[in-house]
C-alpha cells in the first residue's frame, strides 16, 4: 500500500537526519547503480547513485525546476496493482520513485530485474527522498 509506505518514509524522514537515511539508502541504491552507472552506454540515463551527495544534489536541483516550470501538474497515472494512481512529477526523485512502484510487467519498471522493492528497502528510499526534498543543500 502506497500511501501506507509513504506515511512510514514521512516519519522516518522527520525523525531522522540526512546522514543517517542516506547511509541506510546507499544499499538500496546500490543496485541502481548496476544499470544507471555501468549501464550508462546501454542507453540507462546516468544517475550518481553511488554518490549519496551527487544524488541529493540532483534531486534538489529537479526539485527546483520542476516546481518553477510545472508548478505541480499531474503528468502521470500508475496502473499497477488494479487501481489507477495520479502521480504529481515535482523531482527527479518523485519520477524514481514512480518507476520503483509500477507494476514489474509496466513499461520503465525499476529495477529492471522485473524483481521489486521489498516494503522495507521502499520506506527506506522514500524516506531519504524526502527528508534531501526537504532540505536545502548545505
């Protein structure tokens, strides 16, 4: 359940520093990085996910202009699961994170092993998401 999944990052997001969550989500990223980093001339878009302060950095930086330049537009519906979801596109992260909860046989699926998130390694990246969404870079 999503919004269940969201409501436990929330806490953990708010009770939790940056450092610690993002030590907890570079063993989840980790495997991102297989295809993001070393996939990179597969035609994977490359993403520093090794590189926990490249990272939040990115995700700032999406943040900042998708909230200028969209200005929180739905731009997308996740089917997965038999309930339609609208999906508001506000950073690189939101977009991540959209692709980790689709169904493993809907198209962008992430990871690409068709292998999903277990619930806990979904809290712990969500939960770093939005605590780097909500701060500011140092």
């Amino acid at each position: 359940d999503l919004a269940a999944i969201e409501s436990e990052a929330r806490a953990r997001a708010s009770s939790s520093t940056l450092d610690q969550l993002a030590g907890e989500a570079r063993t989840v990223y980790a495997a991102c990085a297989g295809c993001h980093e070393f996939g990179y001339n597969s035609g994977f878009p490359w993403l520093p996910f090794q590189d926990m302060n490249a990272l939040a950095t990115m995700f700032r930086r999406q943040r900042d202009a998708a909230l200028h330049q969209l200005d929180g537009d739905s731009l997308g519906i996740q089917r997965g699961f038999g309930r339609p979801h609208m999906f508001t596109y506000t950073s690189l992260a939101d977009r991540i994170w959209d692709r980790v909860n689709r169904h493993p046989r809907q198209h962008s699926f992430m990871p690409r092993t068709k292998i999903p998130l277990t619930r806990a390694q979904k809290v712990t990246m969500r939960a770093h998401m939005l605590k780097v969404l909500a701060t500011e870079a140092p």
